[in-house]
C-alpha cells in the first residue's frame, strides 16, 4: 500500500520537460512497436560520462533492464529523450545533470553535475495492464454494465457535472496528496469482476491510478477515458450537474 502511494505522490508533481536538456545525438527510429505511457520496456544501453568514460553498460553485464516508462522508474532524461521510439529503434540521448543525477551525482561513479550520454536500444515493449476508452465508447461500455468512477475533486465535479451514472470519489486533492479512502470506496463499489472506467479531468491522473491498480494492487478490467472530462466537453457531449 505505502509503494501504491508514494507512486502517485512522486509522479502528481512530474510532468515538467525542458527540450535544452535533452539532445538526440542520433536516431534510428525502430519499425516495431511504438512506446507510449506505462509500456513496459526491455533495452540494452550504455552509459558514458560527457568525456567519454563509460561508467555502466548492461551489455557487459548480459542482462537486459527492464521498466515502465511514465513511472520514473529511471532519471527524466530517459523518459523524454525515448519519446516515440519503436521497438528496434536505437537512440544516443545526451542528458543534462537537470535530468540525471544533479548536484549529488551517483558515488564514485558519476560525479556531482554530470551530463551524461547514453546510447540506448530498444528490444520489447509490452503494453500496460489497463485499458483505454474513447469518449465515443464510453455509454456503450455503461449499457454494459461497466462501473465509472469520476476520480477529480469536488470542486472538479461541480464546476462541470459529470457524466450520468458516474460513481464519485476524489482519488487526489489539490496538492496531489493521494486520498487513502479511495481505495475502500472501491472495495465497496466494485465486485471483483466489474469492469472499471476511472475518469479525470484530461485523462492523465486516470491513467497513472489505473495503472497502480493493476501493477500495484493486482486488479482486473481497470480502464481510463482518453482525453479525460476535457476532452468529453470539447466533442460536445453532455454532462449532469
């Protein structure tokens, strides 16, 4: 529980990017599967200093490394500077310390204000555990029985209304702070087998909470409306008050 957390608390604050700390040296895009959000993604790399030491490579170590990108399961500079590869691509990323390891550095190992340069391969990618639902999906999937949990603030909510038939429970206030009685409110709702569409205000913080519930809490059939409220009140769909 306390990892599901601390998650959502570290990624609320994230979505920060400065394109003057990250240069793409070179690129060959890769023909495969496109990395988007939350894909989990299997590379090689190498990592050199700016002159040109090389201080890690998962090729000497014959071991691949895994994570999810979206999560800042590794420094932002990767994040940003693998955008829109494709699996087969290969990519040589230089990285401001601003988005690498700072004023601290790592050790030994990278000193303190270090740019660091690393070339990166891409072998697989698989795609999240949660599913997207388009705005024009979305009262088909309720006629179905799915369940719509409309996870913004009360403030949000009233503001706009909300889709018809929403379930309503705030999942993050104002200062990202995660709401540790949302989880219950879940426990109470939802039945195991429900299919489950958290709604947020663009469709970002509803991806990041249905990906907790599958990676961290091991749910089933968690969806995200693409797009978000916002993107539902720019097609002209209604909404209650």
């Amino acid at each position: 529980m306390n990892n599901f957390i601390y998650i959502f608390l570290f990624l609320f604050f994230s979505n920060l990017c400065f394109a003057n700390d990250i240069e793409i040296l070179s690129d060959i895009p890769g023909n495969g599967l496109k990395i988007e959000e939350h894909y989990k993604i299997t590379v090689n790399y190498r990592g050199f200093l700016e002159n040109g030491i090389e201080f890690d490579s998962s090729f000497k170590r014959n071991q691949p490394f895994i994570f999810q990108i979206g999560l800042r399961q590794v420094i932002p500079g990767w994040e940003i500077g693998l955008k829109d590869i494709r699996v087969g691509g290969k990519r040589k990323i230089k990285i401001s310390p601003n988005f690498a390891y700072g004023k601290k550095g790592v050790g030994e190992l990278i000193p303190p204000n270090s740019t660091l340069i690393f070339e990166i391969e891409i072998i697989n990618a698989t795609p999240p555990g949660y599913k997207k639902v388009f705005s024009y999906q979305l009262l088909n999937k309720k006629k179905d029985g799915f369940k719509i949990i409309d996870i913004r603030t009360l403030e949000e909510r009233e503001d706009t209304g909300i889709i018809k038939g929403s379930l309503q429970m705030t999942a993050f206030d104002n200062k990202g702070n995660f709401n540790s009685e949302f989880i219950k409110f879940f426990e109470k709702k939802i039945k195991p087998k429900d299919h489950v569409i958290f709604v947020s205000k663009t469709g970002d913080i509803s991806s990041i909470l249905a990906n907790g519930f599958v990676e961290q809490l091991g749910k089933k059939n968690i969806y995200t409306l693409v797009g978000g409220i916002d993107k539902w009140i720019l097609e002209g769909r209604k909404l209650k008050k």
